[in-house]
C-alpha cells in the first residue's frame, strides 16, 4: 500500500486539490464542480472527510459523508483519481467510514458506473430510495 487514509475537517482541504479528484475520478460529472462556492460548503460542511494521500501526499481519494454515528451515515461521495481505481483506495475510504460509526448503517447513491462495485464489497440494494430534487 503506498496511500495512507486520515480523518480531515473539510474546511482544511484545498478545494483546487479537492475538485482536481472529482475531476480525475469521473464523479464531477455529477458534482456541480463548476460552483466552487456550492462545492466548498459541501466539503466544509460534511461532518465526516476521509482522504486518502499517496506517499508523496497528493490526494487521490476522498470520501465525504453526513453521520449521526450512532443509526446512519450517509456516504454523499466516494471518489478516487483513475490511475488508483482497483487498487483499494475505495475500499479503505469506506472501511475508514465505518470505523468513524461502526453502528450506524452506510447509505450511498451509486453512481451508474459503479453500481455493479457495491454488491462485491457487502453494500445490499435497496430498492425504496426516493430522491426530490431542488
């Protein structure tokens, strides 16, 4: 393993390395990227931030989510650059989340390009989710 994962206050990211992971992970084509202002109250205001850093300590994951860490955590997003997808990266964000509320159940959106990933690591579908947008 050449990255190591850390729990972050959001507020203390660099939002051009932040965007530069949603970017290179594919996920800002469903992130409105382009409002950086709507983007950093996003990462500032998630009360649980993973990263994840190669050895050099650039960022190449992150996952943000909204916890009570005690019933749910809601898992808003995982990304990881490209070049370090099958690697573990997301895997050891989401195991990192759990171990930040390891009662409380982890609730994701899938991505359609990930949706086949979930199953394999033990997420189970849930066919009852209900989105109403702005």
């Amino acid at each position: 393993m050449s990255w190591t994962v850390e729990r972050v206050e959001g507020s203390s990211l660099d939002l051009d390395e932040v965007l530069g992971v949603y970017h290179a992970s594919g996920l800002g084509e469903r992130r409105p990227v382009e409002d950086t202002a709507r983007m950093a109250d996003m990462i500032r205001l998630a009360n649980l931030v993973l990263v994840a850093r190669d050895a050099d300590g650039t960022l190449i994951g992150i996952a943000r989510s909204v916890s009570d860490f005690s019933y749910v955590t809601y898992l808003s997003d995982i990304a990881v650059v490209r070049g370090q997808q099958r690697s573990g990266v997301g895997r050891a964000l989401i195991d990192a989340t759990r171990k930040q509320a390891p009662t409380a159940k982890i609730v994701l959106l899938s991505a359609p390009a990930a949706a086949e990933y979930y199953p394999h690591i033990g997420f189970t579908a849930h066919h009852s989710a209900w989105v109403l947008n702005p």
